[in-house]
C-alpha cells in the first residue's frame, strides 16, 4: 500500500479548489450577490457593500453584481463613493453595452456628483435601452438642472411615448411650455 505524503495531498486538494473556484466563480458571484441581499435586507449595509465588492471581483463581467455595488455607492452621501460607483458602471458598460440599469446607476452617481449633463445622457441611455419612462423624467430632470428647457421638452414627450400614464413626465412638460 503505497502512503501519499501529506504535503502532497494538500496541494492536491488545493490545486482542486483553484480549479472548482475558477470553474464555478461566476456561481459563486451570484450566491456573493444573494448574500449581499440578504444582508441588506438584515440591515447589515456594510456586509452588503462587501458582498457585492467580493462578487464583482470573482466575476467583472457580472452586470448585477456592478449594478449593485454601483447603486449602492451612488445612494452614500460621500464624493468618493459616488466617484467610485461611476467608476464601476463604466467599467461594466464597457461589457454591458446595452445595459439601462447600468447606465442608470451612473447617471445616479453623476447627479451626486453633480454633472449634469453627464447625468442626463445617461438617464437618456437608460430610458431609450429599457424603454422606461423614469429615465427619460431624470434626463428632462437633469436637463433642467442646465437649463435647458428645450432638452427638457423633448425627453418628457419621450417619457409620454414610453409610458402614457406616467404623470410626472405631464406635469413637468406643464412646468416648461
């Protein structure tokens, strides 16, 4: 019977959990993001921040894991967290092209930050990929942070186009005739 040295049977076992973590990250990056869920549900803000981090970092391609991580920061009162939350939606932009939340939650951290028109072009991304009318009211929103009443104008008609029984995109067309 031929009796295998420890040490060898460690590297085996983790040469095998290398392997499976590289073979299930993208799994694993889901489960990270169900937890960060779950913890934010639990009120532990901080064990969420970390779920999402951990998550985003086994799988960069993962546009929920960004998504969360990316609005979660945007939602933070501090500069660094909205600058870092920009960050992560344009790097997963540039995987996720056509991603409306994505291109959301960057929006979001740009109004934070206060660049508008940064801002609006994302809302108005967002609310032409997902055909969503609460994006083209942020653009209209952001629009009217520059002062641009004609911009405004048009995307809340697109906000109508997009959802007829959207009524804020009615009363701020109301706001700006």
């Amino acid at each position: 019977m031929t009796v295998i040295p420890r040490a060898r049977r460690l590297a085996c076992v983790l040469v095998a959990l290398v392997a499976a973590a590289g073979l299930f990250r993208v799994q694993l990056a889901e489960a990270l993001v169900t937890r960060g869920d779950d913890a934010l549900r639990n009120g532990d803000a901080t064990g969420a921040l970390r779920a999402y981090d951990r998550a985003l970092h086994l799988d960069p391609a993962s546009a929920i894991a960004a998504d969360r991580l990316a609005f979660f920061l945007a939602l933070r009162h501090d500069r660094a967290s909205a600058e870092r939350a920009v960050a992560i939606a344009s790097a997963a932009l540039a995987l996720q092209p056509r991603d409306a939340t994505l291109a959301a939650d960057r929006g979001f951290a740009e109004m934070r930050l206060q660049r508008w028109r940064p801002a609006e072009l994302d809302f108005a991304a967002a609310g032409l990929r997902g055909d969503d009318a609460r994006y083209d009211h942020f653009a209209a929103r952001m629009a009217l942070r520059r002062g641009d009443r004609r911009a405004a104008r048009a995307y809340a008609q697109r906000a109508i186009a997009a959802d007829p029984t959207f009524h804020p995109a009615y009363a701020l067309l109301r706001s700006v005739r």
